[in-house]
C-alpha cells in the first residue's frame, strides 16, 4: 500500500509543477503585455517642474522709489500701484512743454499775420505796378507827343526863316519895306524859340518815360520781395493741409512728457505674485532695469521631459495626470497643450557652415528627452516655479469637434 501511495503521488507533483511554471510564464508574459500597454497608453516622467509665465517689472522712467507699496511674495491684482518714481523732474518737464506749446501757438498766430501782410503788399504792389504801367503809357504818349511838337515848330522853323531869306534881299531893291523884313525875321525868331521849346518837351517827356520804367522796375522788384517774403512766411508757419507741423511737434512733445510723467507710477500688468524683491525706499531705478519679478500665477503650467520614442504617443490635448511632491501625493488634472519641437543638440552643430561632428561613437545611445508643456487644471494658491512633478498622460486626445451645417 504504501508503494501505491507513493507512485500516485509522483505524477501529482509533476502536474502541479507544470501547472506552476506555466502560471509563471502567463503572469510573466501578462506583465510584459501589461508594462507594454502602460508605457503605450499611460506614458510618464518624473522628469517634470512646475512653471509660470513671469516679467521682469522695469520702469520707463529713471528716478529715485519715493512710493515702495509691495512686498516680496506679496500677491496683487491687475492695475495695483507697485512703486512711484520721483515725479518732480517729469513735472518739470511737462510745464516746459506746455509753456513750449503756447509759445509755438502765439509764434504761429504771429506768422499767419505776417503772412497776411505780406498778401497785402502783394496786392499793394500789384496795384503799384498796374498804375506804373499805365504812367509809363502816358510818359510815352507825351514822349510821342513831344516829337511830333519838335517836328511840327521845326516845320515852323523852317517856313519863317525861308520867307526871311526871300524877304531880306528884296529891302535893298526896295521892292518891300523895312516892317515886312522885321516881320519876317521876328516871325523867324518866335519859329525858332518855339523849335527850342519843342525839343526841351521832348527832352523832359523822354526823361519822364526813363524815370517812369526804373520806378516800375522797382515797384516790380518789390512785388518779386513781397511773394518771397510770402511764400518764407508760410514756409515758416509749418502748414500741411488742414495740419500745422509746428504745433504738431509741440504738441507731441508736451504728450511725451505728460507720458514719461505717467510712467513715475508703474502698476501691476496683470495679477500675480512679486517676487525677488530685493530693493527698499529711494533706490534709484533705471529706465528699463528689471527692480523685481512678477509671476503670472492666472495659468500654470507642468514642463515634462519625455522620451523621444513616447513622443508619438502623446497628443495636444491628451489628458494628463499630475503628481507634485511637495503637496504631499495631492494630484492635479491637466492637459497637453504640446510637446516642444527642438532642443539643443549636444553634436552635429554647425561650425563655419559645415557641421560639427566629433569621431568618437558612445556604446549606450540614450533617447533623447523632449519638453512637453501641460496646462494645470483648477491650480491653487501654493503652487511654485521649479517644484518637482510626476506626469503621467492619461489617455488619448478627444476627437476635435465638428461644427454642425446649419441648413
């Protein structure tokens, strides 16, 4: 019996032993398939930080801090006051510019009248020339009018003194008388006054027609003077259309202190949190030195480095599950918003336009990390730029939805 009992154990044993191993194997292979399944479906990294977008809060103007309002850490809301800048030199600066204003207005006014006066002389001049024109036309009419006398008394002339040459002979054979003779040479006489007269006239109609066209040459000449003096009084005025360039720059120059005097008060941009406060009251701040950094806490974000290789596995807009250390195993929600598309490569860099690459080769070629930027769901109020995370992406992206037609 005992016999028995042995020998029927044996195959027992055996069956069991089998039915062992082979268990191991399945459960092996099932977790390979299992581990398969996860770095596919479920990839992860603990290779992830914490980030939020920030500025470096920079004032536009120079000046000493007279108003420090903020603290380090502290949190504000967007158009707080953080800090003034000494206002004085801006103010300074803005009654010049208005003084600089009303005096360009007043110089302005006093061009647009000068510029009216010189309207004024053109037309006076215009009228000066006109009339001169027509003194010349008369000047030039008597001057014709004279030559015509010089001509009609030396005709005169010309007649009693040759009536006076018949004459004369006939007193000696006393075939006239001696009154006839003395006629004809008094006749002769006033012939001759009048031929001299004549010429006189003409003489002074001839001066006048000279003295007539250097006058109108001159009320010419100021005429020419009086459109330059225009055209440079509104040169000077500075008018384009319905725009004047000089009140234009005045007026931009008392904008652009009135902007710099603005910019004495810096406020926040949007809300968030100061940090690396390092300055206190009358430090003098620098046009555009950062003073402290202000921390965009609105949207916060997970930098996850992951393997190239698990890249093909996640998609903008895959859910994501994050795990922060320092929240003691508190997880958050997310989604991806992309994964990045260069890093800086460690070989094959360009030198010269040529690439760089070395001649030794590495065994081990590890996979290169790429970051993969994830949106944080519902954030609260202790997160940190840098802190350490644990991302896993959950599952798939959810098909984009389609717009339904409207008939």
């Amino acid at each position: 019996m005992a016999d028995e009992n042995t020998s029927s154990t044996k195959p027992d044993r055996k069956v069991i032993g089998k039915s062992v191993g082979l268990a191991i194997v399945i459960g092996a292979v099932l977790v390979c398939l299992i581990a398969v399944w996860v770095y596919i479906n479920r990839p992860e990294t603990d290779d992830a930080t914490m980030r939020a977008n920030f500025i470096g809060i920079a004032p536009h103007a120079s000046g000493h801090i007279v108003q420090l309002l903020v603290k380090d850490n502290q949190f504000v809301h967007e158009g707080d006051l953080l800090f003034t800048i000494d206002p004085r030199p801006y103010e300074h600066a803005v009654a010049r510019a208005k003084a600089g204003l009303v005096l360009t207005r007043k110089e302005v006014d006093a061009l647009i009248k000068a510029l009216k006066v010189a309207d004024a002389s053109i037309v006076r001049a215009q009228a000066q020339v006109s009339a001169s024109t027509a003194e010349i036309e008369r000047a030039e009419a008597q001057s014709i009018a004279a030559e015509a006398g010089v001509q009609r008394a030396q005709g005169e002339f010309k007649e009693a003194d040759d009536h006076f040459k018949r004459v004369e002979p006939l007193l000696a054979k006393e075939l006239t008388t001696a009154d006839l003779v003395e006629a004809a040479r008094t006749r002769r006489l006033v012939a001759e006054t009048g031929v001299s007269q004549a010429e006189k006239a003409l003489s002074a109609a001839k001066s006048a027609v000279a003295a007539t066209k250097a006058e109108h040459l001159a009320v010419e000449a100021a005429l020419e003077q009086a459109k330059v003096d225009r055209l440079r009084a509104e040169d000077a005025i500075g008018r384009e259309g319905d725009f004047n360039a000089r009140i234009g720059s005045a007026e931009a120059q008392l904008a652009e202190a009135e902007l710099d005097l603005g910019y004495c008060k810096v406020v926040a941009p949007f809300s968030g949190k100061v940090v690396n406060l390092d300055i206190s009251l009358g430090e003098f701040a620098h046009s555009g030195t950062q003073v402290f950094t202000l921390v965009d806490t609105r949207t916060w974000y997970v930098v996850a480095n992951f393997r190239e290789t698990q890249l093909k596995h996640i998609q903008e807009g895959a859910p994501a599950q994050i795990y922060l250390q320092f929240k003691g195993g508190k997880r958050f929600h997310g989604k991806v918003v992309g994964p990045g598309w260069a890093v800086l490569p460690e070989y094959g860099t360009s030198t010269m336009g040529l690439p760089n690459v070395p001649r030794n080769l590495d065994w081990v070629r590890l996979a290169q990390r790429f970051p993969v930027r994830i949106e944080v769901e519902k954030p609260d109020d202790s997160f940190r730029i840098g802190a350490s995370a644990v991302v896993t992406i959950t599952g798939r992206a959810p098909p984009p939805q389609v717009a339904a037609s409207t008939p």
